[in-house]
C-alpha cells in the first residue's frame, strides 16, 4: 500500500515557490522541409541586454554626430571663405555700379586663378572701362555745354536784334521825314503846322529811343522776369499807339492797316513794354507773310465766356492777308527754336517769347491760318474782377478802408 501524506494548508505558506521574476524577449519560428515542421528556431534575450544595447547606440549615435560636426564647421568656414564671401563682395560691387558709384570697394585676386578670380578680374576691367566711358562722356558734355552757351549767346545776340530792329525801324523813317521837311525849309520862315509836325516826329523819336532802351535792359534781366509791373492798360490806346509807331514800315511793306476798335472797353492789367512787344512780332510775321503787301486788320473787342459769366474779357485780333501757315506746323509755332526763315535769318524764339508773355498776362492766344487766304492771331485778355464791398459799408466812408472780397 502506498504511503499517502497528509500536507496541512499551513504547510504551503512556508514554503517559497517563485524567488525572481525577470523579463525576457522571447522570439520563435519554425522550421519547415518539405511541406513538414522539422523543427523550431528559438531566441530569447533579457529585457536588461535590449535596453544595453540601445544605450550603447545612442550614444555610439552622439559620437558620431559630435565627430560630424566637429569635421563640417571648418569644412564649411572653409567653403565661406573660398566661395560665399566672394559671391556677396561681387553682389555688392555690382550693386554700387548699378547706382552710379564706380568707385567700388572689391579687393583684386591675382592670387586665384579659378573661375571666381577670373570673374573678379573682368569685374575691375569692366569698371575701368566704365569710368574711362564716364570721363569721355563728361568732356563730351562739357564741350557741349560750351557749345550750348556760344549757340545762346548767337541766338540772343539775333534775338536783340530782331526786338531792337522794328522801333529803329520807326526812328529811322521818322528821322528820314523830318529830313524831307527840313531840306523844304528856306532858311527864313518855317509854318507853325510844320513845327508841329516836327515836334510830333521827334517825340515818335524819342519814344521809340526809350523802348530800345527799355528792350535791352529787359533782355539783360531774361526779358521773362516774373516780376512784372502789371498796372491798368487800354488796349485801344496801345494798339494805336502801336499802329502809329510802325505805320512807316507798313507803308514799306505795302501794307493797308485797317482799325476796328471797339468802344468803351474795360482795361486790363498790362505791362505796357511786353504788351507791345507781343504786338510787334505778331506784325512782323504778318509782314513777312504778304511779300507783295496787303491788308493788316486789327479789332478790339469784348466777350463773355459763357452767358451765366458775370466777367468780361478783352479781345485783341489781328488778321493777315497773307500766303498763310500749313496746317501740319500751325501746332509748333509757339515751339521755342522752331522757324520756317532760312538758317541765320531767324532765332525761332520770336512766338515762343509772346506765348510766355501772355500767359504771363494770364491770357490766351489763338491762330488760325489757312493757306493762300491769311492767318488770325487771336489774344483774349482777362478783365481783372473789381473789388466787392461788403454790404452795410458806405463806400464814400473813407474812416477805414473797405473790406474786398
């Protein structure tokens, strides 16, 4: 009979089964010949021996990228020094070049022979070049401002002269009359009328000696000067004064002047010299444009802008018979230095210089010309607004100046 042992409960609680517990990665396959399982592939490893071995990669892995970077930052101070810090230098040379400034910054590399030093040499010889082109440019323009200023002076020289020629003109035919008289004179009496008439010429004389006078001192100070003395002018007044200072050279011309003026015109602000000279070169074209004479009509008249305007302004027309203006130039005859004369016989400034006085004058001026039938000249004056009281101040109360508006 076999001996059965009784084991008390108690028995088990003092007795140790299990002491340690570890972790293991615990790996099997099988193994397979010819369709059959022969066998199993098993590979177990301790928890402890994985997490050793990842310790030692990362920090194999940390080496390795301290080593890495130890060896790149020369390599790449190396490389900036060879070849970025070249690029940027040539970057901003190329850049001071392009705003003007040719004298760059950029050390020479004589000492390189690759493509960056052959780069930096046709650099420096392309500057040089560039600045032997600017000093040839600037000789060039030096020369032609020389040019520029002797061509000026020409141009100014003919531009008195033309101004200076029309009221020499009238002193010229007014001296050849007086003559006439005088050499009808017998020595012993002379007829009040002809003292009366001497008088009137040598006063036409002396008039125009004073507006020569008067044209070469504004062409010393640029003929144009803002600073105008505008003052209150009747333009009846000064296109007959006008009239009657070239009325011998009409005559010459074989020119009819023809007066249309209207009555009671308001004045406008006027500088009388410039006014006239205006004028005068409006008549000298219009002679040069009826060879074989013709008639000259000059009218005087008032006109509103619009119907609702409350303000006037003054007209001044001046008509020709002459050949006319082609229509393709008619746009380019306030152009200054443009001129249909011959080379020498005229300075294209004359229309230039009254399109400026009259803007100056805050005027307008038109032409309109057709070929074979005459041109028009056309200057409309602005009438200056008169001062506004403000009502409830008595205008003959001279206490304190009235207030304008």
């Amino acid at each position: 009979a076999a001996n059965v042992q009784k084991i008390r409960p108690s028995d088990f609680a003092s007795v140790p089964v299990i002491r340690h517990v570890q972790d293991y990665l615990d790996v099997s396959a099988p193994i397979f010949s010819e369709g059959r399982t022969v066998g199993f592939v098993r590979f177990r490893m301790t928890s402890s021996s994985v997490s050793e071995a990842l310790k030692n990669l990362a920090v194999s892995a940390l080496v390795q990228a301290l080593l890495m970077i130890a060896v790149a930052f020369p390599i790449t101070f190396l490389v900036a020094q060879r070849f970025t810090r070249p690029i940027k230098t040539l970057v901003k040379a190329a850049e001071s070049v392009g705003a003007g400034t040719l004298d760059v910054d950029m050390p020479p590399m004589d000492d390189r022979n690759d493509e960056f030093g052959d780069l930096n040499r046709s650099f420096h010889g392309m500057v040089e070049a560039l600045k032997e082109s600017r000093n040839r440019l600037e000789r060039a323009q030096q020369r032609n401002v020389q040019t520029a200023k002797m061509v000026a002076v020409d141009k100014l020289a003919n531009g008195v002269a033309h101004e200076i020629n029309n009221p020499l003109a009238s002193i010229l035919g007014f001296a050849q009359l007086g003559k006439q008289k005088l050499s009808r004179f017998d020595g012993e009496t002379i007829e009040r009328d002809e003292i009366a008439f001497l008088d009137r010429y040598l006063g036409f004389v002396e008039t125009e000696a004073m507006r020569c006078g008067q044209i070469i001192s504004r062409m010393l100070r640029f003929t144009l000067s803002p600073e105008q003395q505008m003052m209150p002018t009747d333009v009846n007044q000064q296109v007959e004064q006008f009239i009657r200072m070239n009325i011998n050279q009409l005559a010459q011309s074989g020119v009819t002047p023809e007066l249309r003026l209207g009555g009671s015109l308001p004045k406008i602000d006027a500088e009388v010299i410039s006014l006239l000279r205006v004028f005068n070169q409006v008549l000298s074209n219009a002679i040069k444009a009826m060879p074989g004479g013709g008639t000259l009509r000059v009218s005087t008249f008032t006109k509103q802008e619009s119907p609702e305007a409350p303000f006037t302004n003054v007209v001044v027309e001046i008509q020709d018979t002459g050949h006319g203006i082609p229509s393709e130039i008619v746009d380019k005859v306030f152009d200054p230095f443009f001129t249909t004369g011959e080379p020498g016989r005229g300075t294209g400034l004359g229309l230039y210089v009254t399109y400026q006085i009259i803007k100056q004058h805050g005027a307008d001026i038109e032409i309109v010309s057709r070929e074979g039938e005459g041109t028009t000249v056309t200057m409309t004056f602005p009438v200056p607004m008169p001062p506004v009281l403000v009502m409830g101040e008595d205008p003959d109360d001279t206490s304190k100046p009235a207030e304008e508006v």
